[in-house]
C-alpha cells in the first residue's frame, strides 16, 4: 500500500529515476524554482541559515547544494557537491575538505548531515577548518511523533531512530542515509556528542515546520496545495509552536566552534 500511494504521488519529472544520478540533482532544481510552494520553503530555510553567519571575510562553504538556490542570499558563497552539477564551485568531500586549518566562517547544509555515513570525520573536519566563533548552521530532519509517522510511511530515505550507531553503509551519495541521524547526534547522544566534540558548541536547536513541506510535496512528491496557501499553512504552524516538539518534521541547528 506505501509503494502505492508513493508511485502516485511521485513527481512525472523525477519519478523511477535513480536518486543518485547527477541529472536527478538537476532536475530537482527544476521542481524547486517551479513549484510556488516548495519555492517559498526555501526561502524560509536560507533566510534562517543566512542569518546564523557571523560577520567576517572568511569563506562561507555550502555542502550538497546541487539542486539548491542559497547563493541568492549568500553572495560571497562558495557551492559544492559530491558530484558535478551546473553551476556548482567545487566537487568536495564533507569528510575531507581541501581546506587549511581555520580558514572558513562557516559551513552550510540543507538536508545533507543525515546523508554522511561518516558523521565523525565531517564533524572533525569542520572543527579543523572553521575558525573559531565561526558555524556550521544546519537545516535537517527532526523526529517526533509526528514526524516518525511520516517519514516511515511517505518518504522515501531510511529513518531509523533506533540505530545504535552513528555511521551507517554507504552506498549512493543521496540513497544511503538515515534521515534521523541528526535527532540521534544531537538530541539522543547529546552528552556523547560534547564529550567527543569540546570544540563545538549547539548554539541553538529549533524544531520547526510541521506541516508545509509534507503539503509541497518536497522534491521528490507532486505539489499537495498551491502556492497562494503558503501564508495559511505558515500561520497554521506559528499557532502550533507550543507543541513543535510532538509535530516537527525539521530542525534549524547552530554549531558554533569554541576557542579551545
């Protein structure tokens, strides 16, 4: 019945097209800039990591930021990816970045932390490359009730909450992931986390968005409302704010790299 109701929902552009291919990541900046609704979700979510950046000359790095518009509100952005995409900067890794010791501002992700099989390393590496009182500023999945019903029953990436582990096999560089991976790190394994990492601090930890991008279908789904409810939608989730902790499906996540 799920792999149904999937195949029905499935954008014609994408749809039965393998995730991983370098052409799936094109045509899902297509869907972005063309659904209305999808569209206004990220300006929400670059406004938010837009504003987390400290002031400074450093480089601002963007990961996995293939099918994404951040350099619209990030001018000075230096965009990469695992694979080459138009318009892209650089081809880089997360886990081994090309950079000295110190000498970046930040670090940006949009749905990319839970597709790194390595979280470790990618969490080592930015402590080495970011400087101090600079970030990384992240927008992800985020588990709650709400959301784990969701996420098991419609999207299409592994969710397991209740993995032991924070690495996970790799595989391709968008179908191996686990979309709670986050949730585990920093909510779950938290006292882990900063027993690992002194060198970080969680500045903020904001669930949010329970509903809007459920209801644009994301970039995988056809578009579920069109773009002139978005305001309805946005007022519907501020009145909901109390109980963000049942009902997120995301989270907005500030890092900020102690001197130590």
């Amino acid at each position: 019945m799920r792999a149904m109701l999937r195949a029905w929902l499935a954008h014609p552009l994408t749809g039965g097209l393998d995730i991983n291919d370098p052409r799936t990541t094109a045509l899902r900046r297509q869907i972005i800039q063309s659904k209305a609704f999808l569209r206004q979700i990220y300006d929400v979510w670059y406004r938010l990591l837009a504003g987390a950046l400290p002031p400074g000359r450093e480089p601002v790095i963007e990961l996995g930021a293939g099918a994404g518009f951040l350099r619209d509100y990030v001018p000075d952005l230096i965009t990469s990816d695992l694979f080459p995409c138009p318009g892209l900067d650089a081809v880089l890794d997360g886990t081994a970045l090309p950079f000295p010791a110190a000498s970046l501002r930040a670090v940006v992700m949009t749905d990319v932390l839970h597709h790194v099989p390595q979280p470790r390393r990618f969490l080592a590496e930015a402590a080495r490359c970011i400087r101090p009182e600079g970030v990384v500023a992240l927008i992800e999945p985020w588990v709650t009730p709400w959301s784990r019903v969701v996420y098991t029953s419609l999207h299409h990436e592994p969710f397991r909450p209740e993995a032991g582990a924070w690495e996970f096999p790799a595989s391709g560089p968008l179908s191996g992931a686990n979309s709670a991976l986050p949730w585990i790190i920093f909510q779950r394994d938290r006292a882990q986390f900063e027993a690992e990492f002194p060198e970080w601090e969680i500045r903020s930890m904001r669930p949010f968005m329970p509903f809007r991008y459920l209801v644009s279908g994301g970039v995988a789904l056809r578009s579920l409302m069109p773009g002139w409810t978005f305001g309805l939608w946005r007022g519907l989730e501020e009145w909901l704010e109390p109980w963000e902790d049942n009902l997120a499906m995301f989270v907005h996540i500030v890092l900020v790299r102690r001197r130590i």
